[in-house]
C-alpha cells in the first residue's frame, strides 16, 4: 500500500506553506513546537471556515487571492503571538519573466536573511 502524500487527501498546502514560510523565515527569532505549529494550522483552518471557503480548498485547493487573505490573518496572528510581522508581495504578477529567469531570481532572494 503506497502512503498518502500531501495534496492526495486534501489541497490545504496554501496553509502549509504559510506556516513553513513563516518558520523559515523567523528561524533565530521564533522556534515553533509541533504544538505551535498545529495551534497556527488550526488558526489558518478556522479562518477559511470564517470566509466560508474550507470545503472548496478541501476539494480543490487556494487560489492567489484567498491566499493573500490567509497571510493577512496570518500576519496578524504571528504580531500577537511572536511579535514579528509577515511581509509578502508577487514581484512577478505583472512581469513577462520566462520561468528559469524567476527561479533563479528567486534563488538569489532566498540566500538572503529573513526571506522565505
């Protein structure tokens, strides 16, 4: 029997990658448990319920708009439990980058502190 990997269930791997953003990019400054990590999920979760959007993530996944929604509430959550903030932006929305031109720009980024 072949286990289930993430997406093969459910598609809440836009609350995931919040949640490993944020802990990539807070390493030093924030160390989350699995506890806290499951508190944030659980947070992320009951936000979707709240925009009454869990069953369509649940069944086909978040889009750029509703995950735009979730690192708002996620910013908020990380303020009052850490005392950081999360800052986000989509440098390539509007840009005719091919794809390996954004990898390697995203690489770049990504080797700097704080980033993620």
């Amino acid at each position: 029997m072949k286990p289930y990997q993430q997406g093969a269930i459910d598609y809440f791997c836009g609350a995931n990658a919040v949640i490993n953003a944020f802990r990539h990019a807070a390493r030093g400054r924030a160390e989350l448990s699995y506890t806290d990590g499951g508190a944030f999920y659980q947070y992320l979760i009951k936000r979707l319920i709240k925009f009454n959007r869990f069953e369509e993530v649940l069944c086909r996944g978040t889009d750029a708009e509703l995950l735009e929604k979730l690192l708002k509430k996620a910013d908020g959550y990380v303020r009052r439990k850490y005392g950081l903030k999360i800052v986000f932006s989509a440098p390539y929305a509007d840009t005719d980058n091919d794809v390996l031109t954004a990898v390697d720009e995203i690489g770049k980024f990504l080797k700097q502190d704080d980033t993620a």
